[in-house]
C-alpha cells in the first residue's frame, strides 16, 4: 500500500515557541510517498540509499518500523520511500517519511490504527531519533492544514501562494536550539523581549489572517511582519550569511523574507509579490488542508 504525508513551514515563531510563545505553522503541498509490501525481511530503499533495517542511514523508517512492530509484529516488509521534500532544510522531511510509512504500514498489515495512533507513535520516532522534540512536525505531517501551536488552535485560511528559496546548507535544529539557549542564558533580560516581540507577531499574523478569511491576504502587513520577524531571529543569531544574502535580494525587488525552521541554513520564505521571482533555488508552495493520506 502506498500513503503520502505533507511538508510543513513555521510562517511565524520559531524558536520563541522553545519557550512557550506561540508560533503559526502550516503543512504544505510537498508531499513524501512511502510504498510498503509484505516481505520475508526488510529492506528500505530511498534517495538515501538500500539498506535493511538501519539506524543509522535510515533512522526514522528503521524506528517506525521497530515502534510499529510492538503493535502488530511483522516478518518483513519492503519500504519504497520518494520524497519532493529537501532533507534537513526545516521543512519536516523526517516527520513527513515517519507519518507516510506508518500510514502504508498500517494499511499493508491492516493494523486498525487510527490518525491520533499514527500521531503518537510519529511522535515517540521523534523522541527515539532526536532525544527531544516539540512534537510540532508529526502533529502537522499527520492532521495537515494551518495550526497555532502549542495551543494547537485550527485555523482556516483563503489560499496563497509560499515563495520557498533554499540555501542548500543544512539547518540543524538541536544546534541551533542549543546556540539560542545559551544567548539566553547570558542575556535573559535581552533575549527574553526579544521573544516576546516575536510572540507578538505571530498573534498580529494570525488575525490578519483570520480577518482576511473570505479576502484577498493582506500581503502587504503579512510581508511587514515577516520583515519583522527576520529582524528578530537576526538579533538572535539564527540567520547566516547565505540567508542575509537571499533575504537582501528579495527586499530589493520589494519582498520581505524570512528563514523558516530552526535556520542557520535551510530555507528562506516569502509572501506577497513573488509570481515572477526567479532565484536559484527556488520554489512555490501553497498551504495544504490534507495530511497523510492513502495513494490510489
Ligand atoms: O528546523 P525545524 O523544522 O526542525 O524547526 C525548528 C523550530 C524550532 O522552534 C527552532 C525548534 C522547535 O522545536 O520548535
């Protein structure tokens, strides 16, 4: 059986939401398709490589698998993993392969599971591979649509378009935690503003977009807010110059941008004038309503 799971973008909050503010995040329309067949072993065959049951090259599909099987045991299994989504760039890649493979597991050994199992047991994948996690990815892989978290508020939204530009470094989230931890550590009553403002941001985000709901997006505060945001994360050291680079260059053609994720490198996004933007490296998404689903 074959299941999908979506990409996700934090459109405003990251690393605030470390320490409880808020943060808006929406599952996009890239998508990650895990095939799964019964078998006599394992094998796991993906853009990463072929190997079989493998915790070091294919951690999240081997971890799946093990937490899966204390479910329902299994002999064997063939997983066929392909992927639109870049791997560590901060678009919950690694969420998306563990969701869509529990799905096409779920369907080929006809488990009985439910999206909110599939959820938790994504969600314990997360805590085996990383160690820690907010849970935010699987949450958002799993259910789809636009979410304002950790109080994981729905929120409905008219459709517009994501410009994404990818740097093509990697962003790797438990650094950059850690980096952000230990500015705080020293300049609390700095750093601590800092993610308040940003908390303000994200509320002021989600109520244009909740006013703008039978409207056009108001892409001209959303873009003054993104502006703002970057600026923030800028102040906290989470930019680069890859980033500075990219950000600059669409603020000359009159597009704010931001990074997303935990940056340091990963990906920048932008709203707003961006139908004719041709970056290296870049694509267009759109939010996505729909979560892992069974392929026909
Ligand atoms: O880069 P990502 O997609 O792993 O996002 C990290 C977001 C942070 O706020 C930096 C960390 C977190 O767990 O929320």
């Amino acid at each position: 059986m074959k299941a999908s799971a979506p990409a996700k973008i934090i459109l405003f909050g990251e690393h605030a939401v470390v320490y409880k503010k808020h943060a808006l995040v929406t599952a996009v329309n890239l998508r990650c398709y895990a095939d799964v067949r019964k078998s006599s072993n394992f094998k796991i065959i993906s853009p990463l490589g072929t190997t079989s049951l493998d915790f070091e090259v294919h951690p999240w599909i081997s971890f799946a698998i093990k937490n899966f099987s204390k479910i329902k045991p299994i002999e064997g299994a063939e997983v066929k993993i392909e992927s639109e989504i870049p791997i560590a760039s901060g678009l919950g890649s690694s969420a998306a392969v563990t969701v869509s493979v529990l799905k096409a597991l779920d369907a080929e050994f006809e488990a009985g599971l439910t999206n909110d199992d599939i959820y938790e047991i994504a969600r314990q994948v997360e805590i085996d591979v990383q160690g820690m996690g907010s849970g935010t990815d699987p949450f958002i892989s799993t259910l789809g649509g636009m979410w304002l978290v950790p109080k994981r508020e729905r929120l409905k939204f008219k459709d517009f378009d994501i410009l994404v530009v990818d740097t093509k470094e990697k962003s790797i989230t438990s650094e950059m935690v850690r980096k952000v931890a230990e500015l705080r550590d020293k300049y609390p009553d700095i750093i601590n503003p800092i993610f308040d403002a940003i908390d303000g941001i994200t509320l002021k985000a989600v109520k244009v977009l909740k006013s703008e709901i039978d409207k056009e997006v108001n892409k001209n505060e959303l873009s003054e807010l993104i502006f703002l945001n970057q600026c923030l994360l800028k102040a906290i050291g989470v930019s680069s110059i890859k980033i500075d680079e990219i950000v600059e260059k669409l603020k000359e053609k009159g597009i704010a941008a931001k990074l997303t994720g935990a940056g340091g490198g990963g990906c920048v996004i932008a709203i707003g004038n961006i139908q004719n933007v041709d970056l290296e490296n870049s694509f267009i998404v759109k939010p996505e309503k729909e979560g892992v689903r069974i392929e026909q």
